[in-house]
C-alpha cells in the first residue's frame, strides 16, 4: 500500500495550487488523513487533517482560511487546495496515514512560492 502525492510545482505569491494524495491498493474510507509540509532547515509540522468518520477537519494556524483539505467520495484521494500562497508556503508537501497502526507516508511534492 502507498500514498503518491502530486499537484505541486512553482506559483506565484498570491497563486494557488491543489495537492492531491492517491491511495494506491487501499482506500481511505477509514482512516485519518494527515497533510505535513517541510521547509529547508526546518523540522516537519502539521497542517491539515481530516477524519474518517465525520469529514471533520483541522488547521494549523498558519494556514486557516487559505487552505482546505477534502476526500473524494470514492474515498482513494484526499486534496490540499492552497490559494493566497505566499514565501513561507514554500516546502516539500506530504500526506500521511497510518494503516493497522503502521504510518504510511507519501513521496513528497514541492510547491515553491516565488516571483
């Protein structure tokens, strides 16, 4: 079982992009899906997430009101829409699961925010 990421690439300040997150030999019906980023020289941190059970969703601070994570109805993608990206956006994007209590991450995306 894999996550495969895509969707990212460069975009201007201001610019959108919308990540997605493949589930390849399972669905995602029931877990929990995870969105990190990491930026050079800095640790890995959390941005969204979304429930398997209510669609319920969380955001770090950093990013609420520009970004909204979702799931499709056939439950094999989450996406990540990004819009108002600024500099500080710029990272390697995951997703991330854990399956019988096994993490599962995904390759990685870049988005890079640049003029």
């Amino acid at each position: 079982v894999q996550l495969v990421e895509s969707g990212g690439g460069l975009v201007q300040p201001g610019g959108s992009l919308r990540l997605s997150c493949a589930a390849s030999k399972f669905t995602l019906d029931y877990y929990v899906i995870g969105w990190f980023r990491q930026a050079p020289g800095k640790e890995r941190e959390g941005v969204s997430c979304i429930s398997s059970s209510d669609g319920s969703t969380y955001y770090a601070e950093s990013v609420k009101g520009r970004f909204t994570v979702s799931r499709d109805k056939a439950q094999t993608t989450s996406y990540l829409q990004m819009i108002s990206l600024t500099p500080e956006d710029t990272a390697v994007y995951y997703c991330m699961t854990a399956v019988a209590g096994t993490p599962i991450w995904g390759q990685g995306t870049q988005v890079t925010v640049s003029s």
